[in-house]
C-alpha cells in the first residue's frame, strides 16, 4: 500500500499512520513536510498542523543542513544515510 493511499483513505490514516507508537514524518524531497503523525509532533514539541507545511531541514542545526540535504539528495540514488 503506497504512502497516498494511506494518507487519504481515513481508516488507514488512522490505523498505520496517526496512531502509530512511532515518530513518522512524510516530507518531499525539497523538505516540505507532508504530513506527520502524533508522536512525531510530541517528539519535537509542536502541533501536527504547526508540523505540516513547514520545514524538515528546521529540526536541525544550520551547520548540520547541508549534509541532511545532501543524504536526501542521495535517496533516490537507491542510497541510505543516518541522521
């Protein structure tokens, strides 16, 4: 099931996305954050609706963004990275 269909059928939204026991966040790959569930929003302190629409390179120190958006940049090259 792909992440669109999650997000916009209410029954799976809820059940694997905004109930989850885990931080999930749902951004594009110039960092515009999507969607977020809960427990994304209490690990960072904000609402769901002050999550969505901003920022994910916000989360982290200014010295620290251009290695975060080079290791998105390489997702889709097939290749990993860890924050």
């Amino acid at each position: 099931m792909s992440i669109p269909t999650i997000l916009s059928d209410s029954f799976w939204r809820t059940a694997l996305f905004d109930e989850a026991p885990v931080a999930i966040l749902v951004c594009r790959d110039d960092g515009l954050v999507h969607a977020c569930n809960l427990a994304l929003a209490v690990l960072v302190g904000y609402t769901t609706t002050e999550v969505e629409g901003g920022s994910f390179f916000s989360f982290f120190h200014a010295a620290e963004q251009p290695a975060i958006r080079r290791g998105i940049a390489s997702l889709g090259a097939g290749a990993s990275f860890e924050i």
